[in-house]
C-alpha cells in the first residue's frame, strides 16, 4: 500500500476526532508546527524516519518536545502513530490531516510560481484567478523560479495553468518538432 494511502487512513480519524471534540483548528496549528520543526530540524526528521531507534523512544521523543506545546489529541495521536510503528510517515500524516482540513474547509492550496517576488496587487490578482478556476477560496503559495523566464505558472490541485515564456518556448519545441 502506498504511503500517501497509509497517511489518509490515520488522518481521516484524527480529522474527524478532532472535530467531535471541538479541537480541530488547535489540532491543524499542531499539525503546521510539527510539519515546520521537521522543515527547519532535518536531524529530527531523520530520526523519525530511522529504522535503527526503537518506535518506543521516538514516542518519548515526541511527547518530550510537544508536551503542553500541542492539544492532547495530537499527543495522543502521535502515540498510537509510534505505538503501531508508523512514525516513519509522521510527516505524510500531518500533510494529509492539512489536506483534508482544507477541503473540509472549502479551501485549495494554490501555488504560484513567477521569475519574481509578487506584490500586493499581483497577489490579489493571483487570489481572484485561482478562485474563479477552482470555485473555492485558494491559499496562496508563492515560488520564485528565474528558469521560467517570464510570465507565471498557476498549481491548483491537479490543475496547472502554465502562462510562462518558458512552457511557450517548450510548447512550440514540441509542435515544430511534429512539423
């Protein structure tokens, strides 16, 4: 089974948990907070992905760092996460918990790529178009990639709205290379 799979299968129920018990917005701060530590500490990223520390110590190990940081739901589901040795995909697990947040939410990741840093003005346009492509309210992230030469590339989903200078480029390779 597909780790992507595997980590739905346990935020589904941690999703719907935290939402019995009125704790779901805390229970995504936790799940940003811990995707953010294992972002900026590769150490600790590596040592919950280790096949050589026993799952019991990574627990204590979790529990230790996020202890009275974290909702107790979280904690607990960190628990059984170690508890069933899947600590190895923590971090698939919170990404997919932020997943189904968002669509339970009615919102949709949408990221921006452009050869430039956007303005305020830029950053509403790009907030307008993403909504009238999705039908649903985007968050915004912005990448700032040179290669692309001008113009913009829009992800949304499985959606990709490639208006750059340099998917025209390709896209002409393409149709001379036809010819």
């Amino acid at each position: 089974m597909s780790v992507g799979r595997i980590a739905i299968r346990y935020a589904s129920p941690i999703l719907e948990l935290a939402e019995e018990n009125k704790v779901l917005d805390q229970v995504k701060t936790d799940m940003e907070s811990f995707l953010s530590v294992c972002e900026e500490n590769r150490e600790f990223a590596l040592m919950l992905k280790s096949p050589i520390i026993h799952h019991q110590k990574k627990a204590d190990i979790l529990n230790k760092i996020f202890a009275g940081k974290f909702a107790d739901l979280t904690l607990q589901a960190f628990q059984i996460i170690t508890n069933k040795n899947r600590e190895n995909i923590l971090e698939e697990i919170a990404q997919e918990f932020l997943h189904l947040y968002n669509a339970k939410k009615g919102l949709v990741e949408v990221t921006v790529t452009t050869g430039f840093k956007l303005d305020a003005d830029l950053r509403k346009s790009f907030q307008k178009l993403s909504k009238d492509i999705t039908g649903r309210e985007p968050i915004l992230a912005e990448k700032d990639d040179p290669d692309i030469l001008g113009g913009y590339i829009l992800k949304a989903g499985d959606r990709q709205l490639d208006q750059s200078v340099s998917g025209q480029l390709k896209e002409l390779k393409l149709k001379f290379s036809k010819k």
